[in-house]
C-alpha cells in the first residue's frame, strides 16, 4: 500500500548537513520510504496524499538507553554518586518489581511516556525478574513502539531481593530468548548483564555464550564513573580496561552491542569500540545528574565509533531523546571550554544525526527518509512558536529547545500511525 506524506521534510542523511525539501512529498511503500521529491512525480498522483501543510516532518527519535523500572524516581534522588545511587534508591525501586501488579501499573504509565515524547524506538533495561521483564514486551507491543527490552542479569554486589542464583538467572534468559525469536519484531529481547560489578565470571560467560549462540543484541553500562572502573579492575584484574572484560566474554560486539556513558573511556578502549563496531550511547542529563562527568563526545565522532543518545531514566530526569540533543551539544560545550577548544561542539546537525540515523540503526533502516528506511516519522505543529519569518532549520531549533511533547501532532512508527496507548 502506497502512502503519500506532505509537508516540511527535514533528515540527517550525513551528520554535517541537513537534508529540507519546503513544502515536500515522502512516498512510503508497506511501510518503507520509496523516496523523497520536491514535486510529485506522475505515477503517484493517483495515491492518498496525507498533507500536512506547513508542520514538519521529520524521523522519530531514538532512546538507545533507559531503566524502565526506575521510572517512578524520575525527578528525584539527585544527592549521591552511582553505587550509593544505585544501593539507596535504584535497587529499593527495583525490587519492588517481583511484584507483577505493580510492574503492569509502572510500566503501562512508563510506555505511555515514551510515546507522549516522541521516541519510537527504544533500547531498555527491566529488572532481574522475568514475569515482569515479558510484561514490559507484551506492554511495548500492544502500544506500536519498537523497543529492546532487557531482562537484566545480576548474580552478585545486589540486595538479596534482587540476587539471582546463577543458573536460574540464565535458565529465565533463555526463556525469553525462546519465546521471542521473530527478527522483524518490533520488541526484541536483548542480553543485559547490568555492568560488570553485577555479574561473576561464570554469568558473563553463559551471557556471552547466549548472545553468539542465538545471535541476539547485547546492551550494558561502560566507564560511567571513576570509582565504578577501579572496582572493576579488581573484580576482572586479567582484563587490561573496562571494555576488554565485556569483550573477553564475547560481550562487546561480538553481536550487535550497545555501551552507556562512555564517560572515561581510554584511548585503548575507543580503539576496541571502533575495531568492534560497538555503539556508544551518549546520557548527557544522566551524567550531570549522578555526578559522573561529561562524555568527550567529539573523539568518538572523529574516530567514526557508532553513537546514539540515551534518556538513562531515572539517572537522567527526562525521556525527551530532543531535550537529550540540547543537554548532549550543552555538554559538548563544557568538552570544548575545557580542552582549550580543541574538541569541538556538537552542531545541530550533528546532536540531531545522532539521535534519529545514528540511533536508530541499531534496529534496522530506521532514523532516515533515505529510500528503503522504515518510516518513523513525527509531525510537529510548531505554530505556536512560528510567530515570525523563522526558516525551516531555525523552526526546528527552536522546536527542539523550547518545545515539547504539546506540538508533537502524530507519531509513524513503520508506517503506522501510532495513538496514544489506551492500556
Ligand atoms: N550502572 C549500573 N546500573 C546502572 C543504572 O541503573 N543506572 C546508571 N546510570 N548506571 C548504572
Ligand atoms: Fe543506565
């Protein structure tokens, strides 16, 4: 089924360029962009046209790094630095979800949030418990958003209600894995150890051996915070840096993996990310939040490591991948006053590259109207903030600033329009 989309089209096809056709046509075909034109070509003139006048179109976001379960802390428990973080109101939190009640109340209002921002694709951690974590699919599924989900893997350094016995925590893995194996599914089970301090030798193993034996994605925390990297060389001492104990595991793409934070990532371990094709995830609110640090974004660009943004709820205190673009090129700007402004900042172009393409291949053709990209798309009615002759890059800049999910009109995930969630 043929579908003709109207408006102003705006993409990132290469990070330093934006593509804009004023007044433009997207022709999507089951779901897949056929192309782009600025006048219609003949041979479809016969095809519905949805014309959405002078709102902008552009793809939707991508949040390639978030904690579901942690969504009731949004705003809250700024005070302490990752591991008291984590001991004093992370684990609290997520215990409470070997509880199947509230995890189906938390997650739907969860879900329902990542639609209201405007993110269709998302990349996230449940918790250890595996009644829950299928909760969270069949939720993703019934709302038409593309999602990973993570049951999280964790067998040592965690409250004993979150605790798993080593085979139990492999055997409930392998039951996901089991049940969800259709590769063009919109909501994938994905492999999560927590990070290495979560996990013994023995569970890093199993997980590895899983990943490469049912050849499914890998997602984890990567070199957040100082005192998390020297409790990690103790925990793993033959491996030479953080990333090299994830990769001697079979951990760090040797399937399709993502890495959170990246905040203090050696030299030596960027080479391993670029050799490995491993995807950086960028949580710039998060970092600021639980005083990490700020990611040197521009070494990872000029070294061509893939690169994505992530909303880290509840480390980060908002799921808007657009606040996200803001919050990443305000931090790229700290990077650039402390290196004597060697390392650049981020253009626009670039923060919004990172979001929508960069992001959004790790699910495929996605974050794109290039020919062949699944149409995820967002229609913005910025009118509101288009009170002069602004042009179509500044309307988005503006949009992406100073507005928010009340000028996000609809929301095309593959092709489908996606409503708010009724559940
Ligand atoms: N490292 C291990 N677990 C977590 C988590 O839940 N959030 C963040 N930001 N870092 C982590
Ligand atoms: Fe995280």
């Amino acid at each position: 089924m043929t579908k003709i989309y109207k408006g102003n089209i705006i993409f990132t096809k290469n990070k330093n360029k934006f593509e804009i056709i004023k007044n433009g046509f997207i022709v999507v075909n089951n779901g897949k962009v056929v192309n782009v034109f600025n006048k219609l070509p003949k041979e479809y003139m016969d095809n519905e046209i949805i014309d959405y006048k002078d709102k902008l179109i552009i793809p939707g976001m991508n949040d390639l790094h978030c904690h579901a379960p942690q969504f009731r802390n949004l705003g809250m428990a700024m005070d302490k630095e990752l591991i008291p973080w984590l001991n004093d109101y992370t684990f609290p939190e997520e215990s409470k979800y070997a509880d199947i009640k509230y995890a189906d109340k938390m997650y739907k209002k969860f879900v329902k949030e990542v639609w209201k921002k405007g993110t269709t694709r998302i990349a996230v951690f449940a918790t250890v418990h595996k009644e829950a974590s299928i909760r969270l699919m069949d939720i993703f599924k019934a709302s038409g958003l593309g999602a990973f989900v993570g049951k999280v893997n964790m067998n040592i350094n965690c409250p004993d209600s979150l605790l798993e016995n080593t085979k139990k925590s492999i055997e409930d893995t392998k039951d996901i894995l089991n049940m969800n194996l259709s590769k063009d599914s919109l909501v994938k089970p994905i492999i999560t150890p927590r990070f290495i301090p979560s996990c013994d030798s023995e569970l890093l193993r199993e997980l590895g051996n899983l990943a490469l034996e049912y050849n499914v994605e890998t997602q984890s925390h990567l070199s957040e915070n100082l005192g998390e990297i020297e409790w990690v060389k103790n925990l793993q001492p033959d491996s030479r840096f953080y990333g090299d104990a994830y990769d001697k595991f079979n951990l760090f793409g040797q399937t399709k993996t993502l890495m959170a934070h990246c905040v203090y990532s050696s030299d030596e371990e960027l080479n391993l990310m670029k050799n490995n094709n491993v995807m950086a995830v960028h949580c710039p609110t998060s970092n600021l939040n639980v005083g990490s640090g700020v990611m040197p974004i521009r070494k990872f660009l000029d070294k061509n490591i893939p690169l994505s943004l992530g909303s880290d709820v509840s480390g980060g205190h908002d799921l808007s991948i657009f606040k996200m673009i803001v919050y990443a090129i305000q931090c790229s700007k700290l990077c650039w006053v402390n290196s004597n402004k060697e390392l650049d900042f981020l253009s626009l172009s670039e923060a919004f590259y990172i979001a929508t393409k960069g992001g959004g291949s790790f699910f495929g053709k996605v974050g794109s109207f290039e020919k062949d990209y699944e149409f995820d798309a967002l229609i913005i009615d910025d009118s509101e903030l288009n009170h002069d002759n602004y042009n179509l890059i500044e309307r988005l800049e503006r949009f992406i600033y100073i507005g928010d999910d009340r000028h996000i009109l609809h929301r095309y995930v593959r092709g489908n329009k996606i409503d708010e969630p009724t559940f």
